[in-house]
C-alpha cells in the first residue's frame, strides 16, 4: 500500500480520525504491554511513554488501555509538527494491518470495521489531495509554459531591437539620400512592428483626372484606437514650415480623423513648431519627434509605446508638438 498522504493530519488528528484510533488502537493490542510496544513502534518518544511504562509496572490494574490511548493520542495532537513523523506512522501502522488474527476473538469484527472505516476516510482524504496536487501541478505548468513564452517573445523582441538598433546606426554612412530614406521607412515600421503597433508600409494616392500620384505616404500606424500619418526625413537642414505645412494638409484634408507623426534626423524651425501649435485649433494634432530620440530609446532600452504617448499628450494637452522625451 501507498504511504497516505494524510493532508488534514499533518498538523493534527481531526474528531473523526481520533475517534477511530482511540477505537481501534486498544482492540488491535491484545496485551497493556502490546498497547506500549504499539506505540514505540510508531516513534513516539521515550519521553512521552516513560510515565505510562512506569504506570504499568507500579499499578498494573490502573494502567487502562483506552484511556491511555486516548492521552497519548491527544498528547502527540498538542505537540503539533514535533510529533508529525509519529502521527503519521501510527496512521500508517492501522491502515495496513491486514491479519486481524492479533485481536481477540470477540474483538475482531470491531476491528476489522473500525479500520476499514480509517482506510475509508484516509483513502478519501488521499484522493482529494491528490486531485489538489494534480490541479496545482497543471496550473503551475500552464504559468511556468506562460512564462517561457513570455521570456521567449522578450528575446525575440530584443534580438528584433538591437537590429532595428544597428540597422538605424549603419545608415549614417549611406551617402545615397533616396536609398538611406526608403531603409530608414523600413526600419522604422520594423520598430514599430516590435511594439506591437500596426503599421501600414508607404503609399501612394493618385489623382482621379488622371493627373498620377497627388499624394505620397511615408507610412501609418495606427496607436490606441487612432491612425498616425508618418512622415520621414534624413535631411541636414531643419525641418521648416513649408515641409510641416504640406503634412498638416493631409490631416485637414482627412477631416481631423487621424493624427500626424512627423520624425527628422534634423532639428525644426521655430516657425514650423508654431505651424503645428495652430493647427490644434483646426483640430490637427501633430506630433514632431527627432531620430536622435529613437536612438537613445534603444540604448536605453525603453518603452516605445510609452515615449509615444508621451509625446502624444504633450502636444494635444499642453500644445507642445516638439519636446524631446528621454526614457
């Protein structure tokens, strides 16, 4: 027989379960000196037996076997995890007796009842616990399963970042402005696509007269709920109003449905700041951050969605369109 789990009698024996031992213990020892070397057997100490033992040889006739078993038994209770390995042992003892020919014979019905009765309620017991571990087995898996993802998405996050990270750095050396644009807009949405924000790669809108493209998109994305215009620039002078100008236009032209997010490796002019604090009472909201932000994010290796919002806030709530964020 499996050892019992004994989940409610680790700390102490339950009503029920004292009941039963204080029952059965005396009907399974066919002697008052049988009842002790019970006892001894199971592990309990010297030191708990010795007053009895010296009972049983001072006053054999006060030596009764039930009430002995009974002060023992609560003895051991009170004694809380001191006396554990003992309770569990005497459990074990009962559960597994098998030969019942050790009882007297008018006894030996009784016994046989009282520890089926026992192995009943252990048995119970073991099956509940068992199901409780299995439960926190497969919860603890499922959460350490989620976690492993977790750490995987984080280093494939990562690995995605310092690429977005080199790859941006490998571009100060291209000399080739329309080359270094087009892999800066790649990269871009690749960092953008790292953070989980959804983002649609550039377009072009055509003219319905067939007058060809009217309108070029360096790209969108699209953050808590709304959609951002992304207009990219690798230039060396500043960012002026003419350029900011014709960005705001299509916000208007969108009906203020969508937002502007405007980023330069150059500075802006103090005019094309004042072009996108005006544009708020139009209802257009644009956004100016510079490439030189994005690099010290990744160094730091801060919280895009955050500086993005941010940024955001401050130009819609203290109409600041430009300031630079460090995370």
């Amino acid at each position: 027989m499996e050892e019992p789990i004994i989940d409610n009698f680790l700390y102490h024996y339950p009503p029920e379960v004292l009941r039963l031992l204080v029952n059965v213990i005396p009907k399974l020892c066919m002697s008052k000196n049988d009842l002790l070397l019970f006892f001894r057997g199971a592990r309990v100490k010297t030191s708990i037996l010795k007053p009895y033992e010296d009972l049983l040889a001072k006053d054999r006739n006060a030596f009764k076997m039930y009430p002995v078993t009974r002060e023992l038994l609560a003895e051991l209770n009170e004694q809380g995890d001191q006396a554990l390995s003992a309770r569990r042992e005497i459990i074990k003892r009962v559960i597994e007796i098998e030969d019942f020919s050790i009882c007297y014979d008018n006894q030996r019905d009784a016994a046989r009842g009282l520890v089926y009765q026992l192995r009943e309620m252990v048995d119970k017991k073991d099956s509940s616990t068992k199901m409780r571990i299995e439960k926190d087995e497969e919860k603890l898996k499922y959460i350490r399963e989620k976690e492993a993802a977790i750490q995987l998405e984080q280093k494939k996050k990562k690995k995605l970042i310092n690429k977005v990270h080199s790859d941006l750095s490998s571009l100060i050396t291209d000399k080739d402005p329309h080359k270094r644009g087009k892999a800066l807009e790649k990269v871009l949405n690749e960092l953008f696509a790292c953070y989980e924000i959804s983002i649609r790669e550039s377009f072009t809108i055509s003219g319905e007269n067939s007058e060809g493209i009217v309108e070029q998109i360096d790209g969108v994305i699209q953050f808590e709920g709304t959609y951002y215009l992304v207009e990219m620039k690798w230039w060396k002078d500043p960012i002026g109003k003419s350029e900011i100008n014709d960005h705001i236009v299509r916000m208007q032209e969108r009906g203020g449905q969508v937002k502007g997010l405007y980023i330069s490796f150059s500075d802006y002019t103090e005019p094309s700041i004042t072009a996108c604090r005006n544009a708020l009472n139009y209802g257009v909201v644009m956004v100016l951050a510079k490439l030189e932000e994005i690099f010290r994010l990744l160094e730091a290796e801060g919280d895009l969605k955050r500086w993005l919002k941010t940024k955001i806030e401050a130009a819609m709530l203290d109409k600041k369109p430009f300031v630079i964020i460090d995370m």
